[in-house]
C-alpha cells in the first residue's frame, strides 16, 4: 500500500498508508479538522551510465570505425614521419642499354 503525505487546516503535517482509491480528505489524527492528502513527487535515482550531457557515445561504445580512424592519424611505432630526404634518381634519356 503506498504512504501519502496529509496536512490539516491547524498546520499538522504527518504520513498515512492507505489502499488506492482511498479519499483525499479525511479528519487529522492529532485535532481532527479536515486534512487533505498533498502532492509529493516521488524520488528519481539514475542507476545506470548515460544519463548526463557530458557522457559521449563515441568513448563509451568505442566502435570499430572510430579506432580505425584514430589508427589512420596517428604512425605506427617506429615509422619516420618526416618526408625524406634521400636523392630522387633522375631519369636519363637518350640512353639504350
């Protein structure tokens, strides 16, 4: 049976279980004027990831395009990434042989 909050016309504030259905308005238990029920939002708790703006689908997820893309921008291990400076050979014309 679910509690619901009361608050009578003398300002008493107190906490009833009662079935559904059952009516708003009621004698208070302490001076006996009419209270009525009031209206309580219930508690929210988040349990699981996700749930925040910061939170990025990519990184949690880590799909298989996104680390081919990483693997593409950075060299592998050992890989000279400066152009090269070796003598190009020209080619010779006019040469059989």
């Amino acid at each position: 049976m679910p509690r619901y909050d009361y608050r009578c016309e003398a300002g008493h504030k107190y906490e009833r279980q009662e079935p559904f259905g059952s009516p708003v308005e009621h004698p208070c238990d302490r001076c006996g004027r009419p209270a009525r029920r009031l209206l309580v939002a219930p508690p929210l708790v988040f349990k699981s990831g996700g749930f925040y703006k910061t939170s990025s689908r990519s990184e949690s997820r880590g799909s298989g395009s996104d680390r081919a893309k990483k693997s593409e921008k950075t060299p592998p291990a050992g890989a000279d990434s400066s152009p090269s400076t070796a003598p190009t050979p020209t080619p010779t014309h006019g040469e059989d042989g």
